[in-house]
C-alpha cells in the first residue's frame, strides 16, 4: 500500500470513529411529531397525502406530499380532512409514516 492509500485509509477510519457515535446518538433520538392535515387516503395503495409542518429529521420544509405507510392499519380511521399527528423518516428509500393519530 502507498503512502497516499494509507493516508486516505487512515482519514476514513477517522471520520467514521468521529461520525459514527453521532448518527447512532440520532438514530436512538425519538422521531419528531409533526401536524398535518390528510388531503387523500389511498388505502388500497398504502399511501397517504398529507399537508404537513416542517419535518426536522428529513430536513424537510412544509409542504404537500404523498407518503407510503409502514402499516397499512393506519389508514383503517382516517379520512381527508382529518387533522393528524405523524412521524416520517426514510425506509428503503421512500419516505415513510412510522406512526398516525388523529389529533383532538
């Protein structure tokens, strides 16, 4: 191995030590709640639209959007219109619901 292999190699290793305590420490955090009003459910396709606040851990403004969901029973009590509660994160590459209630 070169010297400049080894040196790449050595930066590396340094990075993922300092990094990698840091994605752990996120990835135990709780995801954020974040309010929304339903604009379509499509149970049949496990897929909801949602208009939604902010959604920190995706680095995600306010927008509207469509989202699968990660268990299609979430969809079984809700309806377009309905205000929520929900947590999204990143599964498989597609943003995803992990959880849903109807706010009061």
């Amino acid at each position: 191995m070169n010297k400049r292999n080894f040196l790449a190699r050595l930066l590396q290793a340094a990075a993922a030590a300092v990094l990698a305590p840091a994605a752990l420490a996120q990835a135990r955090q709780p995801l954020p709640e974040v309010d929304a009003e339903i604009r379509r459910v499509d149970a049949a396709q496990g897929r909801i639209t949602l208009r939604h606040g902010d959604i920190p851990n995706l680095d995600m403004g306010a927008m509207t959007m469509v989202f699968r969901v990660r268990d299609p029973a979430l969809l079984k009590d809700v309806k377009a219109g309905d205000k929520v509660r929900f947590t999204a994160q990143m599964v498989d590459g597609q943003l995803t619901v992990m959880s849903l209630t109807v706010a009061h």
